[in-house]
C-alpha cells in the first residue's frame, strides 16, 4: 500500500466543553477542506473521523470519533492535523503553501535562505526562511513584500524587507 501524502490543515488549539470537543485553528481561513473528508490525521499518523465541525469565529469546533471526555481531549491538544494532498482540490494556476517549503528565497538577488516553514497570524501568511546559518526569518506573504515567485524554479524574490533583516542581525 502506498504511503499517503498529508499536508498540514491547522491546528488543534485547546479543549471545548466537557465532551471532548476541540477548537481547531486553520491555516487558511477561507479554505473548505471539509467538503472533501470527514478524516483527519495527526503527525504520527493517528486517524480520526470527523463526527462534527462548526465553524466559530475563524475557528472551528470539531467532535472527533472516539475522543469522548475533556481528559481524552487534552492528549491531542496542539498537535498539527493533516488531511490527504489527493483531496485538496486546487486550480491549475494554483499551488498550496506547503509546496513552497524547500524554495530559494531571495532578496537584492541574493539568496537569504530557503522557505523552511510557514504560520498564519490572521493578518495574514508569514513565509519562515532559514538561512545559512540555521537562523530563521519571519517575511510576510503580501504584494509590500514580495517581488515575484517563480514556481516553476521554486524561487520567491522578497523586496521591502531590509528593516525585517536588520532585526535579525541584532
């Protein structure tokens, strides 16, 4: 059996009432993963059908089959949840923030890392490009600050950002 391709949907913050609820934190707030699966997956490759989601001021609510108490709830806090890649439909001309890891990050086309990681702060995506020397940069993901991505390189030119650099330097 083939192995399967997760990518990384959100995160389950904390508990919600006495019955095992938990409020989970997507990474893109207008995705609609859920239309596509009623399974979920943490990182060390737990499964979980969904019994029941809501949406709750940019969070959802999610029910979890077998998670039944608070207690069983609060083993599973603040892990990361995945969904298989095959069942996020996507557009042609689209391509999902989790196959920007691993592109050259540039800037004054000189290259500064490579995207390592990304987070969600609500106002909006923050790319995580490690550098040389295993340092991290927190650069936004906004027209202010990004000069152009080319996907087919896996190249992302950053502009603007010589005030975020010298944080970094300090």
């Amino acid at each position: 059996m083939a192995e399967l391709e997760l990518i990384p949907i959100g995160k389950l913050t904390k508990t919600h009432a006495l019955k095992g609820a938990l409020k989970m934190r997507p990474f893109n707030v207008n995705t609609e993963f859920f239309k596509y699966t009623d399974v979920i997956y943490l990182k060390n490759g737990k499964k979980y059908k969904i019994v029941k989601i809501q949406p709750q001021n940019g969070v959802f609510i999610i029910t979890l089959d077998g998670i039944n108490s608070i207690e069983e709830a609060e083993t599973i806090k603040g892990n990361e949840i995945f969904v298989e890649k095959s069942l996020i439909q996507i557009d042609e001309d689209e391509i999902l923030l989790s196959d920007m890891i691993g592109f050259k990050a540039f800037f004054n086309n000189q290259i500064i890392g490579e995207v390592f990681d990304f987070a969600d702060y609500n106002a909006g995506f923050i790319y995580i490009v490690k550098n040389s020397k295993n340092e991290n940069y927190y650069l936004p993901d906004n027209d202010d600050f990004i000069e152009k991505i080319d996907y087919d390189k896996g190249e992302i030119f950053f502009k603007n950002i010589e005030e975020l650099l010298e944080w970094y330097i300090l």
